[in-house]
C-alpha cells in the first residue's frame, strides 16, 4: 500500500493538476474570506451600540462561513483528483499489469485513496493561512476551527470514495470526472427532498443520507460520533463497492 501511495503522490506533485487545483482553490477561498471579513466588519459596526468586542462571534460569522464555502468548492474540484486514479490505467492499457503485482487488489486501492486524501488535505491546510492571520488579529475559538477542519476532511474523504468508485468504471476520465460530480451532488442536495416529506420514514432516511446534514455539527463546534461514523462508513462502503468492482474486471479479464 505504501508502494502505491508513494507513487500516486508523486504523480499529484509531478503533473500541474496539483498545482492548478490549489491555486484556483486557494483563489476562490481568499474570495470568500475577504467578503466574511468586510460582512462581519460591517455587522459589528452596526452592533457597536451594544458593545460588543471585537471578538465576539469571529469563529461563527467568519470561520465556520468560511469552511462551509469550501465545502461547496470541494464538490467541483475533487473529481478532477480522483477522475484519473484508475481511468488513466484502463486507458493506458496499465490496468492487466497492475493486476499482475505482488499486491492485492485492496492495497493498491487503499494506497490510491489515502494519497489522494493527503493531497486534499495539505490543500485544506494552505488555507490555516487565513484562518491564522485572524487569529493574529483577534481571539478565534480554536476548537471551533479544529472542529471544521475534521469534519471537511470527512466529509471529503466520501467525496473522494465516490470519485474512486466512478473512476474504476470507465476509461474516459472525462466521463469519470462528470460521474463522480454527479454521484456527489446527489448525496449532497439529497437532504433537501427531505424537507419536502418532513417527519416521515423516508424523509429521515433522506437526511441521514445527505452529506451535507452530517457537517453541521462540526461547523458548529461539536465533534458528534455518529457523524464521524456516518463518514467513515460511507467511504468504507464506496471503497468496498470499488473493490468489487476491480475482482469482477479480473474475472472477465
């Protein structure tokens, strides 16, 4: 696995894909952050009459906003990471040879997801720049901030099992890159039907179902098990079906 994964890195660092994606992201999310910063500036010029100090409500109107954001931006950009994990094999022809190594099947897989989840998440952590600059300026709630960060990387940890899973069914990486969008944005706005048929079986499961409703709590601060759990499932899950997927490419290979 490890084999793997040191490969996988070095072609993210090795190719401009790494590179565009962060900076574009970083771009975007230095956006957001600006505009949080002048809405809050704004909010608490408004708010002077009641005295309120300046670091009231830093961590909730600018980070927790902040880390929401880039948890729409990572709905676009993740599949673009993960559309060549195994697309660019099939395509290259490599896929037969990497069947034919000493490594089980569950090893490459593993080594391909957990590189790809290292490379999120030094993203994720470039950002810590913004976040670490207000903190310099003012008093941040950094078990709020700590909170955000691991439920995203949760949260992208089952985006990432859903790219895995698209990317091992075709050869195109295009269509691999559409597919995994797609598959992500179902489980993201699939809790808004939820609120369609309120209160009911379905309704419940929909929102339980939604990858979004699960990073509320960390936004909020609360590091909630059953959350955590929920994420780490949902990707074991998607990992297994991947899994499957590759042994039945072998049987008809």
């Amino acid at each position: 696995m490890y084999s793997v994964y040191k490969k996988e890195m070095y072609l993210y660092f090795s190719s401009p894909i790494f590179y565009t994606v962060a900076f574009i992201f970083v771009l975007i999310n230095g956006f957001f952050f600006y505009n949080n910063i002048a809405y809050f500036s704004m909010m608490a010029a408004r708010m002077a009459q009641y005295q309120m100090s300046a670091g009231v409500g830093v961590s909730e109107m600018v980070v927790s906003p902040l880390l929401r954001e880039m948890g729409m931006i990572i709905l676009f950009i993740l599949p673009i990471l993960t559309m060549r994990l195994y697309s660019e094999e099939k395509a290259h022809g490599t896929i037969e040879l990497m069947f034919t190594y000493p490594l089980r099947d569950i090893e490459i897989l593993l080594g391909k997801f957990f590189a790809s989840l290292s490379v999120v998440t030094i993203i994720f952590l470039i950002t810590l720049i913004f976040v670490s600059l207000l903190g310099f300026m003012t008093t941040l709630d950094w078990g709020i901030v700590f909170s955000c960060y691991l439920g995203l990387i949760l949260m992208a940890s089952s985006f990432l099992s859903l790219g895995i899973f698209a990317s091992s069914l075709t050869k195109s990486q295009v269509i691999a890159a559409i597919s995994a969008f797609g598959l992500i944005l179902i489980f993201w706005i699939v809790g808004w039907f939820a609120t369609v048929i309120p209160n009911t079986v379905p309704g419940k499961v929909l929102q339980e179902l939604s990858l979004l409703s699960h990073l509320d709590s960390f936004l909020q601060g609360m590091i909630n098990l059953k959350d955590m759990a929920f994420y780490v499932f949902f990707s074991a899950f998607f990992l297994f079906v991947t899994l499957r997927t590759l042994e039945s490419h072998t049987w008809r290979g």
